[in-house]
C-alpha cells in the first residue's frame, strides 16, 4: 500500500486531551494500560505504568492496516488516508469493545484532523498565490523595463510553482517560427532543451492561446511533464513561459496551470504597455527636435513667455513658462489655454478679457493659484495685448515670473521672528533671520541646558499682599531674571507662575552653553541683591536656581496659529527636581552640568541628595562664582 507523507501526531493532536480520552476508555478495563506512540515508536499519550513492546519487527504489518494481537498486549494502526501516523497500544486485559470504540474515535479524530489541515493548507496554497499575483502585478505595472518584467514573472513562477527548470521563450521580430531564450533557471543546458521543448509545442498551444500541461514530448527526455503558458496580447503573440519537473517529480496540477496562465497574462500587458510607453517616448523626442530652434529664441529669458492666438488657443511658450507651469509643449500648443495651463488657465480668463476690451496692458498683477507640482504657487503677470501689421488684435502675450520662493522665504522669515522675537535675545533672532533655513520648527532632539529659577516663599508673600502689589513685585523680579537669560543669549521658553524657565544651545548652538547658563544664574541673583536695596524689607524675594544638561527634545507646541517653542524631557523635570532643593540666593547645578564646567566655576559640593522621582541619590553643586 503506497503511503503518502509522515505527519507527526503531534502536529494533529493535542497531547492533554489524549490523556484524557485514554484515562476514560481505561476505566473500562481496570489493570490494563493505553500508550499513543508516534511512527519512530516514541510515545505521544499514555495512561497506566507499563514499558511498551518493540514494535520494529511488526511494521510492515502496522503499515498494511493489521491488527497486532499477542498474549500480552494488543496494537492497533493508526492509518488515515494512506497516512500512517502511529499506533494504539493496549496492555491485557483489555476490554476489547472500548479499544474498538477508543480506536474509531481515534481514527474519527485524526481524519478531522488531517481534513482540517489540508484545507489550512489549501488556504494557505491560495493566499501565496493571490499574494504572488498581486506583488509581480504591482511591481511589473510599475516597470517599464520589458526583460526586468520577463524576469519578475519567472522568478514569481518558480518560486510558488514546484518546478526544476523553466524559462521564458520569445518570437522572432524578424522570423516569428524561431524562438529565443529570454530567461531560464535549472540545468546548465535549460536554454537548449527549453528551445527545443518551445520549438515542438508552439503551434499546438501559444497560436491557439492556450496554456497546456504536458507529458509527451520527444524533445524533454529529461523531464517527466511540462507547463506551458502563452504570452500574448488581444493582438500579437509574443512567446511563451516554460516550466519542467524531472522524472521522479509528480505532474504539474490545473491549479499551477491557471496560475501560470494568469502570470503570463499580467506580463504580456505589461510588456505592451512597456512598448507603448517606449513609442510614446520616441515620439516626445521627435516633437522635441522639431521644436527645439523654437525654444532657444526664447531660452535666454528667464521670466516665462506665452503667447495666445485670438480664438484663446496657445500659440508659443518658451521655456521658463513650461518649467513655471511644469507643462510639456506638445501637450499645451494649440489647446485653449483655460485647458492646456493647469491652475492658471481658468483664473486668467478675467484678466485678458479686460486687457483684450481696454486694449491696453495689464502690469505687475499677483496671483496664487496651485498647480500640478506646487499646492500653492505665487505668480505676477504682465499681460500685454499682441497686435498684427494693421495694428488689428490677433491675441495676448503674457510674461509671468514665479515668486513662490521668495514669498515662502518672506513667509518662514515672519514665522522665525515671530516663534523667536519673545523668547531670546535681538541678536539671536537677527542671525536665524540672515538664514532662516538652519531652523527646523519641528521637534528635534537636542543636548540643552536648562535653568529654573524660582522665587522663594512666593506663596506665602501671596496671601499677604493685594493682587496689584503681588503683580508688581512679581514684575520686577521675573524682568531682572529675563535681562540675565537674555545677556547670555538664552532662549526664554515659559513662566510658571513665579518661576522662569531657560533653555541654551538652541535654536542656535552654542558650544559653552553650560557657562552661559551659569553666569546668567550669578547674574540674577546679583541683580536680585540690588534690586533689594531699592524695595522694602516685605517686597523683598529670593530666587532659588536649578540647572543641569542632558538630552531634550524641542520644537513647537501648539497649532498652526498659536504655538510656543519649547522643551521636553527628562532634563526638564531634572532641572525642576534641583531648583526645589536650592535656598533663596543658592545655583544648584548638577553632575552632568558641572563636569562641563567644573575648570570654569567656583562651586562646592554638596554631595548626594536624593531628588524626588529618583531612585538613587545624585550628586549636586552648589555655584559660588565664575573663575577669573
């Protein structure tokens, strides 16, 4: 009996519930025992403590479908469709209506089984082939490159459509009976039998448009069956794909033969349209050549120059106008130019009707209008009406020069200073203004420093003062702290309620943003001490100043409308963490901030604190002065 492959019980069967389907059938036979084993003869299930036979000698009759009965034991097969997949061991005694009944359920189980996964299978057989033909379509729809399409195919073909040899064979331009080997894959001498093979079969399949599965042909002493698939259009046959298995290989199915049939279609229309796309070409460069003398009289203008004939129809345009309006010169002459000139045609319409009833110029008009390259394109147009030898209207010369650069420039410059101008110092902003393109507006990842200063006791001085005295007091601190950050050409990025916030080394960088950071924190707290000289006792507050480095990530925040430029990151929340533990008058600066600086600074430290929200302790200095 011929049995098809070895599956693995284990791949069929859940190993628990066969424990427990065994442990029920055993009940029935009190002292017997129930062993599953696989067909190398390892056990899958068993129920009972007993040491199983040696089944070797007995396979051949296990593999014919016998029953193995000895004094001792008992041992069914387990054969499904010609799949023999183990066996049922049963220790005597044995009730032997349960191990029938146990067997059935067995084999019922196991035919479920192998149904279920053979329909996975053919599932899955499916998927590949939809997913095959959607990829070589997509990628051949996409090549204009007819041998990278051949090629494609063949390796789609060969990798989903078990074969040792195949090829794709193409007809003579000059003889349409010689056939020659495009692409092949398999022996060293594929090409020469798949010729032969192409050559014996061509007018009983590819003329007829018919794919074909085969199995006699003189020519393929080497191959046990071929699949053949046409590759032609609705009208030319261009050649044919070829695949082949060996004599010991199964024969090719309908389903590798629809398959193939549906490949070799998706290339051929791909090869044609390849072709097409090619004369289509060949065409532009002829009409090019004839027009070229044209467009070098006005090659040495740099504004766009088109003129239109007295019934709307474009007449000339030179080429800054096709590079403006991104437009090919045998698609727009001849046409009405409300059609042939995208996103300006339809808008201009008003314009030369004015300029043809006044029958003067019209100069220096602006228009924004999209077109095919551009959402949103600046134009200024100068349109001049164009008069024949008798001074007769024959239509209208238009002169047009793209702006949209210079106003996105006019734009982004607004943008930088408007993002900037309230947040760091004048002369920064005049240098992201002399290139506004070295500022990326979106989020970025940056190495910054960070101070936080924050007014002591603020709350307390709250509830003891009106609201107007409160705001003036908390004026006059938070400037001093502005001018300082400023000085040292910081960025401002927020107040929180009584505290400031600075950000150094953006947007510009700046290679001693640490030292900045910490002479603009000596001068806060200098211009705070003679600031209270001038205010009483009561309106005097202290400044407690946190500042470290590390990586952030900043940008706009906000809408279109209404954003501020701001940081995000740890740091941030470090920055916050060491402000809290400085007293009015004290910089604490951290461990990574004071390495950067620690051969520039007077500062002492203050060993490990522990931060809020921070597992190990870390270790913190206290600023006393730049070194001199």
């Amino acid at each position: 009996m011929p049995l098809s492959e070895n599956i693995p019980l284990r791949h069929l069967l859940k190993r628990q519930e066969m424990e427990l389907l065994l442990q029920e059938f055993s009940a029935l036979s009190p002292g017997g025992a129930l062993i599953l084993t696989e067909t190398d003869g390892q056990q899958f299930a068993a129920v009972g403590d007993w040491e199983p036979p040696d089944l070797t000698t007995a396979l051949p009759q296990l593999l014919q479908g016998q029953m193995i009965q000895h004094a001792n034991f008992i041992a069914l097969p387990l054969l499904v469709k010609l799949n023999f997949l183990g066996a049922l061991l049963a220790r005597q005694p044995i009730n032997q209506t349960a191990l029938r009944c146990l067997h059935g359920s067995l084999i019922l189980l196991l035919t479920q089984a192998l149904e279920t996964r053979d329909v996975a299978r053919e599932t899955l057989e499916r998927y590949r082939e939809i997913n095959l033909l959607y990829t070589i379509g997509e990628t051949i729809s996409a090549s204009l490159n007819p041998q990278a399409i051949y090629r494609l195919v063949l390796e789609g073909a060969g990798h989903t459509i078990q074969c040792n040899v195949g090829g794709i064979l193409l007809l003579s331009a000059e003889d349409p009976t010689q056939l020659s080997v495009e692409s092949c894959f398999g022996a060293a001498d594929c090409a020469d039998i798949l010729r032969e093979i192409g050559e014996e079969i061509l007018d009983k399949t590819c003329r007829a448009g018919q794919a074909i599965i085969t199995t006699k042909l003189r020519a393929a002493s080497k191959l046990n069956t071929i699949l053949c698939a046409p590759l032609k259009t609705q009208k030319k046959l261009l050649g044919m794909i070829l695949l082949g298995r060996v004599s010991d290989e199964t024969i090719f199915t309908a389903g590798d033969e629809k398959l193939l049939a549906t490949l070799s279609g998706q290339a051929a229309i791909a090869v044609e349209n390849a072709q097409l796309f090619a004369d289509l070409k060949r065409q532009h460069d002829a009409i090019t050549e004839m027009k070229r003398y044209t467009d070098n009289i006005f090659a040495s203008i740099a504004s766009g120059v088109i003129t239109i004939d007295s019934e709307d129809a474009v007449v000339t345009l030179n080429r800054a106008a096709k590079k403006i309006l991104q437009v090919q010169a045998d698609k727009t002459i001849g046409r009405p130019y409300a059609q042939a000139l995208p996103g300006l045609g339809p808008k201009i319409t008003s314009l030369i009707n004015a300029v043809k009833a006044q029958n003067a110029p019209l100069t220096g008009h602006e228009l924004q209008t999209s077109l095919p390259h551009k959402e949103s394109a600046s134009l200024r147009l100068h349109i001049s009406p164009l008069k024949d030898k008798s001074q007769s209207a024959s239509g209208v010369a238009i002169v047009l020069d793209d702006l949209t650069e210079r106003r996105q420039l006019e734009r982004r410059v607004r943008q930088v200073r408007q993002t900037f101008e309230r947040y760091v110092a004048p002369q920064v902003v005049n240098q992201l203004l002399s290139d506004p393109a070295r500022v990326k507006l979106g989020g970025e990842r940056h190495t910054v420093t960070i101070l936080f200063a924050d007014l002591r006791n603020f709350t307390a001085f709250s509830e003891q003062h009106e609201p107007e005295t409160l705001l003036e007091i908390l004026n006059q601190h938070l400037t001093l702290a502005v001018e300082a950050i400023l000085s040292e050409e910081g960025t401002l990025d927020k107040f929180q309620g009584d505290a400031a916030l600075a950000l150094f080394n953006v947007p510009l960088p700046q290679p001693d943003h640490v030292l900045r950071a910490v002479r603009a924190a000596l001068n806060i707290q200098q211009a705070t001490a003679e600031l209270h000289r001038r205010l009483p006792p009561e309106h005097r507050l202290g400044f407690g100043i946190g500042i470290t480095s590390g990586p952030v990530i900043v940008g706009n925040v906000g809408s279109e409308a209404i954003h501020n430029y701001t940081a995000i990151g740890r740091s941030i929340n470090m920055a916050d963490r060491i402000q809290s533990q400085a007293k009015a008058g004290q910089i604490l600066l951290s461990n990574a901030a004071y390495q950067q600086v620690r051969d520039r600074i007077v500062a002492h430290e203050l060993g490990l604190i522990r931060l809020k929200g921070h597992a190990e302790p870390d270790l913190v200095f206290e600023v006393l002065d730049v070194a001199t």
